[in-house]
C-alpha cells in the first residue's frame, strides 16, 4: 500500500490516544478555574464581565474530553449516555456563542435580542432532542445528529464571533500604552478562540460525517491525536492571551488605585497640617500679639512689666519658629533620588535646617551592592519619618545616623538622646506603623531600643536581592 505508512502511525497512536484527549481536557480545565479566580479581581473591565461564559465553556469542553479519555481506559463505549454527552457539549457551545454576542453591546432592543439569542438556541436545540426521543429514535442517532448540528450551529460562529469580539474590545478609561501593550495577547486570545470555531464547529463534524457513512481517508486515531492537540494548543493561546491580557490591565488599575489613595493620603496630611497650623502656631503668634499689645500700652506707665512682658512674647515666637520650621521639614517630602549616602547627606542636611538640632551620619563598609531605586525610596521613607518623629516628640538635641554596609545585608540605624519612647504618646498617628510596614516591603526586619531619659534608637536591616550584584 503506496501510504501505509500513515496507517501504521495511526495503528501507533491508538494506544495512546487517551493521553492526548486527557491533556486536551486538562488544558481546558485550566482555563476555566483561571478565569473564575481572575473574574471577581477584574469586576471593572467591560471582558472580564463575561469571563463566566467562557468558564463555563471551558469546564463543558474539558469534561467531554476527559470522556473520551477515560472510557478506552475502563474498557467501556463512553462514560456518559450519548445524550448527556451531547446536551453538556451543546451547553458548553452555547455560553461561546453567548460570549461573542455579547461583546460592546448597543443599548435598546438590539441589545435584548443579542442577549437572549444563544439560550434561545440552545433550547430550541434541547427540544428538538427531545421530541426525537419521545417519538422513538434510537439514542445514538439523536446524539449524532444532535452533536452535529451545535458544533455547526453553536460552536462554528461562536468561535468567530469571539474571535471578533477579542478584536474589537473596548478598553475606555485605558492608557494608549496599555492599549499597545495588550494587542498582541489579546489577538492571540482572539486566534485561539477563532481557530477552536473551525476545527470543533467544521472540521470536526465533516470528520465525524465522512467517517459515519465509510469515507475515510486517513486513520482515524491519527485524525483524532491531531485534532485533539490541535485544540489544545488552542486553549493554550486562549488561556496565555486572556491571563496576559487582564494581568496588563489589572496593573493598570491597581496603579490607579494607587495614585487615588496617594492622593487621598496627601489630602489628609495637607488637612492635618493645616489643622495643626490653625490650632497651635496661629494661635501661638495671636497669643504673642496679644502680649505686644499689652507691652505697648504699659511700656509708659510700668517699664519693668512691660520687659517681663516683652520676654514672654519673644520666647513664644522663638517657640513658633521652631515648629515651623519642623512643620517646613514635614513639608518636604520629595526623596531623594541619589545614592544612600548622598540622599541621607541631604535629608539631614535639611533637617538640621529645619529643627536646629545637631546630626551627624556614620558610614562603615563599602557600597559594593546599590539598591533598586524603589528599595531605595523606601530606606529614604524610613528615615524621614523617623526624623519626623524625633522633631516632633522626642525633645532630643542630637541625632545620629549609622549606615553599615553588610556582606548580606545593609543596616541603618537612626538614634536620638530625647525622652525615650514610653514618654512620648503612641495611640495615634501613622509613624510607627508606616516604618513598620515599609519594613515589611523591604523583606528586612525593624528594631526599636528606648528607655525612659535615654532616647530610642531604630535599626533596620535590609537583605540584599539575588539581582543587586
């Protein structure tokens, strides 16, 4: 025989043949639980509304064909009747054709008739089986005419239909870059989709009917092997292009999000400080205005009250200095964008600016491993607010900052010779707990050593990453 050979690969294949259709189901499972994790985290997204239509789809497909893999492996036809093979595939089918209709729907009737059309087709289609039933056709018959006519009817333009939908979906609200970066994986989502339409809802069923009336011009398992992998690798491209294409999103959004709670965050820091603004050091300088007022008017009359007077309202003013100038270090926030040394040389530079207090910075070992620049951001963060603190409630004179440079790990320690940290009030305010959670994002580990009369003293320590060589 001039091509037995493909024959012989057949004979070959059929033994494991199970296999292929167990990976062709796996795939498909895979599919269909990622999209039931990805679609409560993506509510926002006009696709991710329907996701459930494909996961239902895809657990349909990947339970048809872990029949077929697990009937030649028990010695038995099939698993399921043929009927409820059929009715599972045609369910399976008809939430494909129903997450294609449903892309960018206009509002009105149209929208209406798009929404109800595939279950209206699919219990058209039910109801036809079940009037074949009743009036006596054989079972296999139904289930072959049965599974013919959705792979036709359901799944062929359920799959282009999808396939248009991934390439003319609206992303409004998304950054053109986004957009860009999201086309690709978002057309081969739309490939994979497309191509499943053509090989289960054409090939398959001119397969199925050439073989049923006895042409057949290849064997059948080798038809069957390639078939199955075939859509396999189609649900491979569906899963990588929709899980890459709502992951590129999600990050959108979630940076997004970030910069609305930035945002609120800076709102309510400009509130506090306006707050404290309004209650201490306007207050303060009224006060003192008040007293100028009074020197003026007994200046004349009691020379030595009105001196008393005069020194009590210039303490208060050297008092209200201080604490703008505390609140112009508070004001600060930008980060440095420098190396550690250089960028702490600044921020202590302007603290001593701001609060008068001495600073001195001690640097042992060598920069041999330079942070990222986001772990950098951090490290500046810390010490800010630790310096913020001590300006605010520590009533210290010197500050001291160490920074030690590890072979694993880098170590910064912030001490200051103020009233200790069990004199200074901690139930409010988000100092501590900040520090202590840009801490945590650094993966490094905080200490914190006070006694009452002897200051506090901070030490965080920071592993080095495998890519900060």
């Amino acid at each position: 025989m001039r091509f037995g050979w493909v024959w012989e690969i057949g004979r070959v294949l059929g033994t494991i043949t199970p296999l292929f259709h167990f990976i062709h189901g796996l795939v498909f499972l895979i599919l269909g639980l990622v999209l039931l994790f990805t679609h409560p985290r993506a509510q926002r997204l006009e696709l991710a509304r329907r996701l459930p239509l494909l996961a239902v789809f895809a657990f349909c497909e990947a339970t048809a064909a872990w029949e077929r893999a697990l009937a030649p492996a028990l010695s038995m036809g099939s698993l399921l009747p043929p009927l409820l093979r059929t009715a599972l595939l045609g369910t399976g089918y008809g939430a494909l054709l129903a997450f294609g209709l449903l892309a960018r729907l206009p509002p009105g009737r149209r929208a209406r008739f798009r929404t109800g059309l595939a279950p209206a087709l699919v219990i058209a289609w039910l109801t036809v089986l079940l009037i074949l039933t009743l009036e006596g056709m054989p079972a296999d018959e139904i289930a072959f005419a049965g599974e013919i006519a959705i792979r036709c009817g359901l799944a062929l333009p359920g799959g282009i239909l999808a396939l248009l939908s991934m390439r003319h979906q609206s992303y409004r609200g998304i950054e053109l870059q986004v957009q860009n970066a999201i086309r690709g994986p978002r057309r081969v989502a739309g490939v994979g989709l497309g191509l499943f339409g053509l090989l289960a809802g054409l090939l398959l069923p001119s397969l199925l009917i050439t073989e049923s009336i006895g042409l057949i011009p290849l064997p059948p398992r080798l038809v069957q092997v390639t078939t199955s992998t075939l859509i396999s690798l189609c649900g491979v491209s569906i899963t990588y292009g929709l899980m890459r294409t709502l992951s590129l999103i999600q990050r959108e959004v979630e940076r997004w999000i970030e910069g609305v709670e930035q945002s609120l965050a800076l709102a309510a820091e400009r509130e506090r400080i306006g707050r404290e603004l309004h209650d201490g050091i306007i207050q303060s300088i009224y006060a003192a205005g008040l007293m100028l007022e009074g020197v003026r008017q007994t200046i004349e009359e009691d020379p030595p009250a009105a001196r008393v007077q005069l020194s009590r309202a210039m303490v208060s003013l050297n008092q209200t200095i201080q604490d703008i100038r505390r609140y112009i270090f508070d004001l600060r926030g930008g980060v440095p964008e420098a190396d550690l040394v250089s960028g702490l040389e600044e921020l202590l530079r302007d603290f001593r600016v701001n609060t008068l207090l001495e600073t001195k910075l001690i640097v042992e070992g060598e920069d041999a491993r330079p942070l990222g620049v986001e772990r950098r951001r951090h490290i500046f963060q810390i010490a800010r607010e630790a310096l913020s603190n001590v300006a605010r409630h520590a009533q210290a004179r010197r500050v001291e900052v160490r920074l030690l440079y590890g072979p694993d790990t880098l170590q910064l320690q912030i001490a200051d010779d103020g009233v200790g940290l069990t004199a200074i009030p901690t139930t409010s305010g988000q100092g501590l707990r900040n520090i202590r959670e840009r801490a945590r994002l650094l993966e490094g580990t905080l200490d914190i050593d006070s006694a009452p009369g002897q200051g506090v003293t901070l030490t965080l320590t920071v592993p080095y990453l495998k890519g900060e060589v």
